[in-house]
C-alpha cells in the first residue's frame, strides 16, 4: 500500500441534531453539511493535505446506528478530556482511559445513536 488503510469513516445516526450537537460539543468543532442525494451527512474539520482520515456522520435510510463491529478512534491531546465532554452530552464512557502501553493511552464511548467510538492520545 501507498497510502493509509482508512480514506474515509462515516458512523451512521437516527437523530442527525442530537449527533451533531454531541460530536460538536466533545471535540469543540462544527460539521460542515456535505450535499448529497437521499444521504444526510455532516463532516468532520478535513485538512487534504493533512495525516489521517476524515469522515462525516451520516443519516441514509436502512442503514441503523449502534450495534456496530467497527470503531473508529479520533485522535486527542488528551482522551480523558473528550471522554468527560462525551459524558457531559449525553453520551456514555464505556471504558476510562487506560494505557496501551508505546502507543499511549484510549478511551472508549457510547454516543447519542449507541455507536461506539474510541479516543487515542499519547498522554
């Protein structure tokens, strides 16, 4: 491979503003609405030339929220820190930050839809 594995994420939802206002608030950001037909989405900050994935929320019918065998990690200076915000708005702490020894520490969490997301930091 050239690149990196992971090009793109979307976490699907039921209720795009109550998803929206949780992902907006834990990491201090706004989405920005991507137009497209029959699929709701809103995207997360991209920077093309930067490292990582982006991704959006996304709302399409037959396609439910939670539930789900995938988890993407969102990067922080500080997982505990968005884990505290994800708690505060309405969302859930599956599992505290703990160490993953080299490769710094994570965070697990439930949202609004009942998606799990993971939150990585090196402190």
């Amino acid at each position: 491979m050239a690149h990196n594995p992971v090009g793109w994420f979307e976490i699907y939802v039921q209720d795009m503003n109550r998803a929206k206002a949780f992902y907006e608030a834990i990491f201090a950001t706004r989405l920005e609405n991507l137009e497209s037909p029959d699929i709701e989405m809103w995207a997360f900050p991209m920077l093309p030339e930067g490292t990582g994935a982006s991704g959006a929320l996304t709302k399409m019918e037959g396609c439910p929220s939670g539930g789900n065998s995938t988890v993407v990690y969102f990067s922080c200076a500080d997982c505990a820190v968005e884990a505290k915000r994800a708690s505060e708005n309405g969302g859930n702490i599956f599992k505290d930050k703990f160490s993953i020894g080299p490769y710094g520490f994570i965070a697990l969490v439930v949202d609004t839809e009942g998606n799990v997301i993971g939150l990585h930091s090196m402190q």
